[in-house]
C-alpha cells in the first residue's frame, strides 16, 4: 500500500496589526458641567489626573472640578488637566 502524504498548504495570512489607541484619543471630547443631583447644585468631583498626581510630601493633591468629560466619564479640571487627559496617551 502506497500512502501519499498531503502535504497542507497553508497561506501566510498577513495579519492585520490593530493599533490600539485609546478611545479618548481618538474622538472630539469638550469638557461639560458635571450635571446638578437633587442634593448638589453645584457638584464637584475629584479630578482624574490630579487625584493621581502628589506633591512634594507626597501626600494626595485634593483639588475638585465642576467639570468632566462627558465621553470618557472622568472628572477633569478645565485647565491643564483636562487637555492633558485627552493628548497624552500615558496621563
Ligand atoms: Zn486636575
Ligand atoms: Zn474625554
């Protein structure tokens, strides 16, 4: 008995590289009042980028914002914060 052996064929598929870029970099985002509740008129939040930052005794800067982005859901403070959330992939 003669076996004959396939070989298989297997076309290189090019893979396509997905770049991944975070959404918030990508859309048009505007920062927005964070929306008044029943017990707050006016509600502040915790910015996103200053709750991470520290200062020199490293110690939490506390530094509230009545603004955030609405797309990305994130309490941001207008100024720089708000700019470098959005144009700074690693912020
Ligand atoms: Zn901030
Ligand atoms: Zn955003």
């Amino acid at each position: 008995m003669e076996k004959y052996h396939q070989t298989e064929f297997s076309p290189r598929t090019g893979r396509p590289s997905t770049q991944l870029t975070p959404l918030r970099l990508t859309g048009r985002h505007f920062p927005d009042l964070i929306p008044a509740t029943e017990k707050k008129a006016n509600p502040t939040r915790q910015c996103g980028i200053c709750s991470r930052a520290r200062d020199e005794r490293e110690k939490k800067i506390r530094r509230g914002t009545k603004y955030y982005c609405a797309d990305c859901e994130t309490p941001l403070c207008v100024t720089p914060c708000f700019r470098i959330y959005h144009t700074v992939a690693n912020s």
